[in-house]
C-alpha cells in the first residue's frame, strides 16, 4: 500500500519536522505500507481564508497527480481540511482529511470535544468544520497556541527543552477547555499531534489528547483495506459526483498556467 501525504509545511524551512513526521508514519504504518511525505512551497505560512485557498488548489492538483502514479490513497495532511471535498470528487482512491477522521475518532471517545489549534485566527475555521461534520453540537471548545510552524522546529530537532516548553504550552491552552466540561482534547493540527504522540498516555487533566498524525494514517490504511474488499467508496451522488475528465484537465491547466485570458481586453 502507498500512501500519499500532503503536508502544508515547507520541507525545507521545516525538515526536521518533514523527516520526523515521514519517519513517525512509516514507523506505525502496516507491514507493507509506505507513506510519501510532501509539503508545500510556499507554505501555508500567512494564516487565513486566502493561504488555505492557494494551498488546497495546489494540494488538489498534487493528489490528482499522486492518483496518475499510483498511489492507494492521498492525505490532506492539514488539519482544516481545505480542498477535501473538491479531491474527493476528483479520485476514486480514498481521500483522508486529518481534521475530518479526527474529530470524528474523538467523538467515539468522548462527548465534549475541545481542539486546540495553532492561531485565533483558525478559531471560526475550526466550528465551520465541525458543523460540516455534524459534530457543532459536541465542539464547543476551542483555542489558539498562537504560535507558528517554526516554534516546534527546535523540539522536532532534538532539543528536549523545547519539546517540554512546547508540551507546556499545548496543556496551558488546553487546561481551561477540559475545567469547563471538555472529555477530549484534539491537537487541531499534525504539528502538536506529532508531538504530544510522542508521549504515551498523554492527557490533560482527565481528558485523553488524540494522536491526529497516528489517527490520520490508520483511517488511511483502513479505507484503502476496505475500498479492496468491497469497493467502497464516497458517495457519487450530490454529495460528491465524480468530476468528468475534462474538468480535471481544465483544473491542473489552470494551476499550470494560471489565468489563460486577460480580465480585461485592453490588458492584452
């Protein structure tokens, strides 16, 4: 089984955490799997609506092109899932979002969900999701670290300090959500999933925190063992009608080649 996994990180800005994440998922993945582990330049490093948008076109056609190679699966290695739905209308291999099977593993296991995210400003993002997800009524919790990608290099890179201060600060935020009712903590992100799955039995308080990265790639090898066994696959009527090979083409030309027109005449 080959696994496709698109991260939204720089691989060269954040190697140590490329090649921890890379060696991590290879470690707990089945006997004869293997993920590829991809990121993204530039990454999604200017937080909002608009960086998720270029980056999930981009992780879009990288899937389409991962499908056309041979993968069993493609991961949307990026917490708020941008582009899910548009690559699952567009393969017929299984398509993983980290924040869509992980909150969902997180409702088997409690029933008040809190995430704890990396800036404010995907706060709206996170409870957008949940409703998408059907579980509004069971994420009430939700905080930013506000701190950025590079804040965990040092700790992906060895430095035991900085993987404790990093820890701390992963508690602190989401010490207050589980006092005011949350059962479950859910780093909203593979960055602080990875590292709080480095401690075995982690929790905060009473609440167990989810490993997002481990989570991620077991419901990645699952789909794959399940499509093989009975086909199954997302829903191809409304919810997601399989696109037509043209509109496929006229995506990965577009982000090939951008704008083919001018807006306007006198531009040309």
């Amino acid at each position: 089984m080959r696994i496709f996994w698109q991260s939204f990180i720089d691989a060269t800005a954040s190697a140590a955490y490329m090649k921890q994440l890379s060696d991590y998922l290879n470690g707990i993945a089945e006997p004869g799997t293997t993920v590829d582990v991809f990121g993204i330049s530039p990454p999604d490093r200017h937080f909002g609506r608009l960086a998720e948008f270029r980056c999930a076109a981009i992780a879009i056609d990288n899937g389409l092109e991962a499908a056309s190679r041979g993968y069993d699966a493609v991961v949307v290695g990026h917490f708020q899932d941008p582009g899910l739905y548009e690559l699952k209308s567009a393969l017929t291999i299984p398509v993983i979002g980290a924040g869509e099977v992980s909150m969902h593993y997180a409702a088997r296991l409690g029933r008040r969900i809190a995430l704890v995210t990396l800036d404010d400003v995907f706060l709206v993002w996170h409870y957008e999701q949940a409703d998408l997800y059907g579980l509004g009524s069971r994420v009430r919790h939700v905080v930013g670290m506000n701190c950025t990608p590079a804040d965990f290099s040092a700790a992906f890179d060895g430095d035991d300090e900085a993987r404790r201060r990093m820890l701390a600060a992963f508690s602190a935020c989401a010490e207050p959500l589980v006092r005011d009712g949350a059962d479950i903590v859910v780093p909203a992100g593979i960055l602080p999933g990875l590292l709080v799955g480095g401690e075995y039995g982690f929790k905060v308080l009473h609440a167990p925190v989810i490993n997002t990265a481990a989570v991620t790639l077991k419901s990645a090898e699952m789909d794959v063992r399940l499509h093989n066994i009975d086909g199954i696959e997302v829903s191809r009527g409304p919810f997601c009608s399989l696109a037509t090979p043209q509109a496929v083409e006229d995506f990965r030309n577009f982000v090939a080649k951008g704008r083919q027109a001018p807006l306007f005449p006198s531009d040309v």
